[in-house]
C-alpha cells in the first residue's frame, strides 16, 4: 500500500503579461526611490544640458550660419531641438552606470533568484531612468523658454505638436536607456560603464543636423548625418516646434522625419531589449 503524497501549492501563473509589467513598476518604484534618497544624481543631471543651453546659446550664438541668417536669435531656436535630443541620448550613460552598479554589487543575482518576470529588473530600471529623463527635459524646456527658445518661431504650431515633439524624445531616450542596459551588462565597473555609455555618443551627436546646419558638410559626412537616426528626431522635433533650420534633402529620414523617428526608437527597443535581457540571463556579478 503506497501512501499519496501531497505535494505543496505552487503559485498559478496568472497572466503573464500582467505579472511582468507588475514586476517591472515594482522595481521602477525601488530605483525611483533611491534617486529621491540621493538627490544629487538628479541635481547633476539637470546641470549639465542646462550648461550645454546657455554655453550654445550665447558663446556660437552670433557665428553660426542658419539658412542665410547670422541672427543669433535664429541660431538660438534652432539649436533646442539639438540640446532636447542630446539631452535624452546622454541618459544612455546613467542607465548602463546604474545597471553596472546594481551588478557589481550583486544585486542583480539576488533579483535574478527571486520568482520574477524575465527581463522585469531590466524594465523596470529603463521606466525609472525615463521617469528621471522626463524631470531634466522639463526642466531644460523652461530654461529654453528663459533664453529665448519660442515653439513656432518660423511656423504656426500648437500645444499638441509642440507635446508630440516632447513624445518622440522621450520615446528616443527610452530607446537609447536600452543600449545603456546591455553596456551596462557587458562592463565590470559603472565607471567602465559611464565611459562605455558616453564615448559613441559624441561622434552619433555631432555628426548629425544638432548644432549645424547638415547642408553645409561636406557630401560624404552629409549623407552619413542625414541617416543618423539622432538627425531624424532633431529634424522631427523643428518640425513639431515649428523651429527654423529644417533641412531640405533627398534623404527619406528627412523627408518623414516624424515616421523615421518612431521607426528607429520602436527597432532600437526590439533589438537592444532583447539582447539586454539575454545578457542579463547569463551574466553574472
């Protein structure tokens, strides 16, 4: 006679998309709260594309060339869009620093064993850092209205495109918080992680219609500039604003710069999400 044994309750599935995105604010609302506790992360975060507004605006202000104008009024609404996007492409470094920390520290093992929704720490750390993208962008876009900045400067415009224009930058950022993710995974210190984020950035910003004019490169670095993803968000956000400086060109990404601008964020999430949370199944601390 064999005695049944009852084996203990396991939890029921559930739905599994419900449980990830609960997860995932789970840890949103954990990294969220740590930024608050350390309030210089966000201090330092606000300093730097505030810098970048004020030193733009009046030390290239008067020498730049826009269309046939040296006004640096002209220069000065053209050059936001630059500094919004660089803005939201340099959180790429704070996500993979931050990423690298938790993994130095062990914290993403202790995660890793808990019963959680794969690729839920991951989420959860890009919705924070998108939370902390939102706060600097606001601020930025105040202090451009304090330098002069005027949404619609060449074009009539509205309070919804001027709001869509915002969207696509915070859709942008939140893209990039993914290739900070997997840097962030790959590295074994935040400050390779920081470097790692920081130094591909540079040539993606400057090459591209930011902070000149893309129809005054030379051919071949206007072509590279003109497909640059980074180029279609800034082309898209003039557009939006109504800001001069919208480069004419045969290129499609400028041409529908809106529609290249969500196709590029929405093939960077897929891509790097995916590959961020492989790397997070098989990396260790």
């Amino acid at each position: 006679m064999s005695a049944a044994t009852d084996t203990p309750p396991t939890t029921a599935p559930g739905n599994p998309f419900g449980q990830s995105v609960r997860d995932s604010l789970i840890v949103a609302k954990r990294n969220l709260i740590r930024m608050t506790r350390i309030p210089e992360m966000i201090l330092f975060g606000l300093i730097q594309p505030v810098m970048f507004v004020v030193l733009f605006t009046y030390v290239f202000g008067g020498s730049m060339k826009i269309g046939d104008s040296t006004d640096p009024d002209v220069y000065k609404n053209f050059l936001m869009a630059g500094i919004f996007a660089q803005t939201v492409t340099f959180a790429t470094a704070g996500a993979g620093a931050g990423i690298a920390d938790d993994m130095h520290k062990g914290l993403i093992d202790r995660f890793r064993s808990l019963p959680m929704a794969r690729g839920a720490v991951l989420t959860g750390r890009t919705v924070a850092d998108l939370v902390q993208t939102a706060l600097t962008l606001a601020v930025l876009a105040i202090v451009a209205l304090l330098v002069g900045w005027r949404p619609g400067f060449a074009d009539s415009t509205n309070v919804a495109k001027v709001l869509a224009g915002f969207g696509l930058l915070l859709l942008l950022g939140y893209a990039f918080t993914w290739i900070g993710a997997l840097i962030g995974l790959s590295v074994r210190t935040p400050e390779a992680a920081t470097s790692g984020g920081l130094i591909w950035l540079f040539p993606v910003t400057f090459i591209s219609n930011a902070f000149v004019d893309s129809s005054q490169m030379t051919p071949w670095l206007r072509h590279i500039a003109e497909w640059n993803p980074f180029s279609a968000i800034v082309q898209a956000c003039r557009q939006l604003f109504g800001d001069p400086g919208v480069s004419a060109s045969g290129a499609w990404p400028m041409q529908h710069p809106v529609w290249a601008s969500l196709i590029y964020s929405i093939l960077i999430i897929v891509v790097f999400r995916t590959l961020a949370v492989r790397k997070y199944r098989s990396a260790t601390a």
